[in-house]
C-alpha cells in the first residue's frame, strides 16, 4: 500500500503509537507490529496490511486443522 507524503503525515498525527524515523524510512510501534513505511520517489509504502492478513490467515488455518 502507498500513500502521499500529505496522507502519511496525517495519519501519523492520528495514531497514538510511537514512531522512530530515519532517511526514507517512518517505523511505526503498533501494538500488534512494527509498520515500517519506506520512501519511494514521492510516495510512502508500506507491506504491513498484506503481512497482517498472511498473520491472519495462517492462524485460521491453524484452527481449521
């Protein structure tokens, strides 16, 4: 998922998680995982919604087995 420099900035001034920061890369401490958003020209990428569905996923297979 990618997302402007603007959209990414409110976000950050909507969550209460705290946030470290380093050239091109925004971490964000979540309760349930690190959301790290990378820079890529004039957008802000992050894989954290497909690595929580996988998360997800896989502890529904678990219970189906």
């Amino acid at each position: 998922m990618c997302i402007s420099a603007e959209a990414l900035a409110l976000f950050l001034n909507l969550i209460l998680a705290p946030v470290t920061s380093e050239p091109g890369r925004i971490i964000v401490h979540a309760e349930e995982m690190d959301a790290h958003w990378v820079q890529l020209e004039d957008r802000w990428c992050t894989m954290a919604p497909q690595i929580q569905g996988r998360g997800m996923f896989a502890e529904l297979a678990k219970e189906d087995a």
